[in-house]
C-alpha cells in the first residue's frame, strides 16, 4: 500500500480533504514563479519557509500536495494523496481538473525563471540541483503514475494542451498541458531515473461505500456499468452517461447482489466490498 504522506516530507495538513474521481493516474508539475525576472534583471529566490507559510495560511485553497525545494531538496506537503487538490483551475462543467484521476497528485517547484541562489542564476528547473527528485519520483510512481509524459516533457512556457490526451493518459503533465488552464508553467523538468514499473491489480480495487452517490462521474463507474450487463443484471433504462451513478446503476447492482444470494437490505444496491470484488471489474 502506498503511503498517504510522502515519506521524509513535513506534513502540514491544511484538511478540506475529498476524494477524486478515478480514472488515469496523473501527477501535475508546477513551478511557483513568485517573481518575474530575466536574464537581464535576476531576482533572489523567494525563501522556501515563505512559500509554505503561505500554501500552511492564506493560500490554503491553492495549496498543492507537494511543495518541492529542488536546491534543498526539502519537502511539505499539505494534502494526502487520496485527495484532491485545488492547485488547478476548475471551470464549471467539463473536466473536474483536480479530480480527474485515481489520484492527481500536484507539486509546486519552488522556482521562477532566473532565479538567484548566492551568486548562481538559474534559467531554467532542470538547471538546478534538483535535490530530492528521486525521492519524489518513486514516491509518485507508487501511486501507480507511470514515468512518462503523455503531451512530452515540457521544454517551453508555450501552452500544449489536448483533452483527449488528458481524459486517457496517464503520467506526469505540465502545468502548460492540462485543460481549462492558461499558465504556462513549469518550462522545464527533471528527467525520470530508472524505476521499475508499478504493479497494477487486474481488477478495479473497492473504492468505499461513499463513492457511490448520485451524479458521481467516473470511469470506474462505466467499467462497472458493463460487469452488471455482462452477467445479466442489466435494469438499466439507457445506456446514456453510463459513467455516472444514478437510479439505474442501484437497480441493477441489486440484482447483482440478489443474484449472489443477498436479500433485504444486503441487496440494496449500494456495493459493498465483497460483492464488489466477485464482480471482477476491470481497473480502467
């Protein structure tokens, strides 16, 4: 089981703790870009302690999961991984962009394009030491993320983005890349080391009693939409958003559950874990 809480980071947990919405694993790189220099007119680096006194305070409901010093390789995170996150833009309707993942885990670089350390200027991420980012990498990739970039690895602070991308692939995604967004951040980030790949279950893990309410959308949802069909518990009325739970998804997965034996209230439509797992749904 993959830890909550990145091993060897400060935890500041600023709570307001939900869930995501399943799907594709992703991780989200950032940088904090709190000042605008160039090559021409550097600026100090902001300290770290600010940056997360403010993702600890006042900018709570921005805070990533992960705030990343690459020049110390220093770690807070404010967040569990099971949760989501508000460091993306979210417009109504669409993508739910901080959700849309089994987890989509956000980490703030603290960087900005030539920066200053003492007398050293840094134009890009990937120039600095980049301290801790194995650390972070594996602990990402526990998360079953795999090490790849599905729209490339950001070498640029031009927008490249593609919702079709984003609603399928997994991986690591810039800032620059995820939809409903206009930064164009990070610019640049460290190359993966080698990890073997996650193991993956075959089938869908329980996710909770509690993720089954109405209007919940999610591929884990559809996955399971096709189970019940398939082993004739199909109560369904349409087929139309069938990655949403509604009245048609309680009806027939209380077939499912009379058809293992279940009566009464055992057989209410609400999944447990038990017959979740004899349902052998496919992990999306």
């Amino acid at each position: 089981m993959p830890e909550l809480w990145m091993p060897g980071a400060a935890r500041l947990d600023v709570g307001d703790h939900a869930p995501t919405d399943g799907g594709p694993a992703k991780a989200i790189g950032h940088i904090t870009w709190d000042r605008n220099a160039t090559a021409a007119r550097p600026q100090d680096l902001v300290p770290y302690l600010n940056l997360r006194s403010y993702f600890a305070g006042s900018g709570a409901g921005n805070a990533p999961h992960i705030l990343w010093d690459p020049f110390e390789g220093r770690f807070t995170q404010f967040l569990p991984a099971n949760s989501r996150s508000k460091s993306l833009a979210d417009k109504p309707g669409g993508t739910r962009t901080n959700r849309a993942g089994k987890v989509v885990l956000q980490v703030e670089a603290l960087f900005f394009p030539y920066c200053r350390v003492g007398k050293e200027i840094y134009p890009r991420l990937v120039d600095t030491p980049c301290k801790g980012w194995d650390q972070l990498q594996d602990w990402v990739h526990s998360w079953g993320v795999p090490n790849r970039w599905p729209m490339g690895r950001p070498d640029d602070f031009v927008p490249h983005r593609s919702e079709s991308v984003w609603a399928k692939e997994a991986g690591w995604y810039g800032h620059s890349q995820v939809p409903e967004n206009n930064h164009q951040d990070p610019g640049s980030w460290p190359a993966f080391t080698d990890t073997p790949a996650p193991s993956r279950p075959k089938y869908e893990p329980f996710p909770g009693a509690s993720f089954f309410k109405a209007g919940r959308r999610s591929p884990i949802i559809a996955a399971m939409h096709k189970r019940l069909v398939a082993e004739g518990c199909n109560k369904y009325q349409s087929s139309t958003n069938a990655d949403v739970w509604g009245s048609g998804d309680e009806r027939s997965y209380a077939a499912w559950q009379r058809k293992l034996g279940y009566a009464g209230a055992d057989a209410d439509g609400v999944p447990g874990k038990t017959s979740w797992d004899k349902l052998k749904v496919p992990n999306s």
